[in-house]
C-alpha cells in the first residue's frame, strides 16, 4: 500500500462496502469524496460528509497512518484548517489537535479487499498516451466529433452549475461569481478560489462592490494575508477587513491560495486584485454576459480589467518590485475565463430559459485559439490539427471523460478504428 495508491482508492471510490464508521464507531456518511488535488495542501478538496446528522463542508486528508499527520506537521499549516475528515489505511494514534477540532478519522484498512490492492497496483503503471495509439488513425475522427465533444462538456458543466444553483437559491449571478473565481484561480487555486468565493455571502459582495478598497480587503482576509499586514496599504486593507467582518457578521473560516510553480503574473494576489476589480467597474456584469452576441462583446467586459495600482510595483505584500507595469488582463487569460467560465454559463443560463444558443456558442468556440498544454500537444503528436478552442476543448473533454477512464466501447473514434 502506498499513499498514492490510497488516494487512488479514494478517488474512484474501490471499497467493498460504504457503511463507514469512524475510529470511535460513529456513523460516517460520505456526500462527496471531493476533487483529487495533486499540488501542495489536503489531498481531496470540497469534500462534504455527515456525521451524527450534521452535514459539514471542506477538505479531506489521506495518510497512511494517522501518526503521518503529525509526521508532516499539519496542524502547523494554516491549509490543513479546513480539513473536515482524516481518512487513514491503518489507524495508530489518536490525533489531540483533531479530537479538539471534532474530526472525526476514518481507517479504511477494514474495507478495502486485498485483492483489489492487487490489481489497481498492476494497472497504476505507466501506460501509453491513450488506449488506442498505437492504431490511431486522424482520418479515423468522425465528422463534427469536436462539436458533439464541446456540446457533451457544456451539458456537464450545465448539470454542475444546476446543482450549485440549488445550493444558492437559484442566484445565477452568485453561481457566475463563483464560476469566475474558480477561472481565476487557475490550475493551482481554482478550488481555493471557489471555495472562498462560495464562503462568501454574494449579496456582501454586491453592497459593496462600488468600494474597490473594501473589496479586496473582503478577497485577502478571507484568503488569510492580513493578519500582518506588511506596509500602509496592507494595514488599510486590514482594517477595512476589521470593519467589513464586524458589519457583516463574516464567518471565520479562511483560504490559503498558492504561490508554489507559479509565475509572478498569476501570482493569487494579482488574480484577486483583479477579480475585485472585474466587480467593481461592471456593475451590471452578469446581464452584460448574457446579452452578448458575439466575441467582441465578450472582448468588451473584460479588456480594460486590472489589478490595483498597488500591484504596480507588487507581486506580494509588502516586496517592492522592479519590474513596474499595470496588471491587465492579458488576451490568453480572457480566452481561458471565457471558455472555462463564461460559455458554460450562458449555456446553463439559456438551457434554463429554453433559449437555443448552441450555435451562437459554437461559433464563438471557434474564433477563439486552440489552448497550448501537454495534452494538446500529446494530441497533436498523434496527428491532429487543433484549429480553434473548439478542438482544444473537445480532446481536452474526450482525454479525461473517455481515454483515461479507457469507455473505448463508449467512444466514436475507437468504434471507427476498430471497425476497419
């Protein structure tokens, strides 16, 4: 048993029964497993599980023994405050800092089949690119296949926005303040910045969105950067956080977003800078994405958005910089807001509505560029040509809902490759 392998079990969900109990023998019910997060922090993010009747939010952390938690000193990391669950193989010490806090530890030991550890150990090696390249053939990809894959990504991101709509009360607007938060996160912090968006009352956001100082003071507290603070506008920025805590009775609850492997641009400083600002000068945000027609509407709503000008000459609290330039939103950072926020809402939004606009969308999938990662170019590799985002995000959809969950009975290029 390894770690990797435990987290694997978790994520797939490979036990031989689900009647948990934690370590004291209470009933453990698992709403959500939550998302695998492969970079620095707890290993499952927006978990959710009930324990004696009471549902309960936030992240989950897997060891191998419980004593790995304080092997690792998490109780130490300001990341692991939002931990909800302890999931451990093999149960060995009790945890003071979590019995405190209420955690419950779950030992999975009992309800993972040993031979089951046997096989998914086999399959976790290293296996080709995707089932079928060996006999991939581009000639193979059926008509309109980049179509039918974007329109299945945005019905399941439809379903998503759904479900989150039903958490908050049906506010599209407060569901678009989310979506945009998880966008500017990126890879590295989209979940933490869903998580804190989420936290969030949106209506507080609204009161005070004409109040970029406030603004930004409510996205940096939350996010836990003002408990010292650095210089005069870290300390401004404290005290409207102060204000806007006792004014709005704010819960205690904070983020840790990450530096780790990222460039200083898409440092979370700069994204919340920027994120504060997208609310503060469009007032009318939400009706002015939904009303577009084309591309340049879209253009239009976020092309003049920046960071503070603190962030001028900052990356960071308090380190001046020598590098002084505004911090816009560059043309690459639009794109991805667009394709990975803004389209599947205004999908999920007219879907509501009984509004067709698959064409209009399509379209405008097609005028933007093909995204440049791994995966694109491990597809290009193959052969294929990506001419737009409708491309990029169609394979991109295929790779993780087809090739690595190997449906190659379920998928229409490898019915055409086996075919001939």
């Amino acid at each position: 048993m390894t770690e990797k392998l435990l987290q694997y079990l978790w994520n797939y969900k490979i036990f031989n029964r689900i009647d948990f109990k934690d370590t004291l023998g209470r009933d453990l019910e698992i709403i959500q497993f939550g998302t695998w997060n492969t970079n620095a922090g707890p290993d499952f993010l927006l978990g959710k599980i009930k324990i004696e009747n009471i549902d309960i939010a936030g992240s989950i952390e897997l060891h191998l023994k419980s004593s790995d938690w304080l092997a690792h000193q998490h109780s130490q990391d300001k990341a692991y405050d939002n931990t909800i669950l302890h999931v451990v193989y093999f149960h060995d010490v009790e945890i003071d800092d979590l019995v405190k806090k209420n955690v419950p530890t779950l030992e999975l030991k009992s309800y993972i089949d040993r031979a089951i550890l046997m096989k998914y150990e086999t399959l976790s090696e290293v296996h080709d690119f995707i089932p079928c390249q060996s006999i991939f053939e581009p000639e193979k990809v059926p008509f309109q296949f980049s179509e039918e894959g974007v329109l299945q990504k945005l019905d399941e991101k439809s379903i998503a926005i759904e479900q989150r709509l039903s958490r908050f009360k049906n506010n599209f607007e407060a569901v678009l303040f989310h979506s945009l938060a998880y966008a500017f996160g990126l890879k590295i912090n989209a979940e933490i910045f869903q998580q804190l968006a989420e936290s969030l009352d949106f209506t507080v956001v609204q009161k005070i969105r004409q109040n970029r100082e406030q603004l930004e003071a409510l996205f940096y507290g939350t996010a836990g950067w003002l408990d010292d603070p650095k210089d005069h506008q870290s300390k401004r920025w404290t005290q409207e956080f102060q204000f806007l805590k006792s004014k709005f009775n704010l819960n205690n609850n904070l983020f840790q977003p990450r530096f780790l492997r990222l460039r200083p641009p898409n440092f979370p400083t700069l994204r919340l800078s920027q994120l504060a600002g997208l609310y503060h000068q469009e007032v009318h945000l939400f009706s002015k994405i939904m009303n577009a027609k084309k591309l340049d509407d879209l253009y239009a709503v976020f092309s003049n958005i920046k960071a503070s000008e603190y962030w001028d000459n900052h990356f960071n609290f308090g380190k001046i910089s020598t590098q002084v330039s505004e911090k816009s939103l560059s043309r690459d950072f639009i794109h991805l807001l667009i394709v990975n926020a803004v389209l599947p809402m205004i999908y999920a939004y007219k879907k509501n509505q009984n509004e067709d606009v698959v064409d209009d969308l399509m379209k405008m999938y097609a005028e933007i560029p093909a995204e440049d990662n791994h995966l694109i170019r491990r597809w290009k590799e193959l052969g294929l040509n990506m001419h737009s985002a409708l491309d990029s995000q169609a394979y991109l959809f295929h790779y993780k809902n087809y090739c690595l969950e190997k449906k190659c009975l379920n998928c229409s290029i490898a019915f055409q490759l086996l075919k001939s």
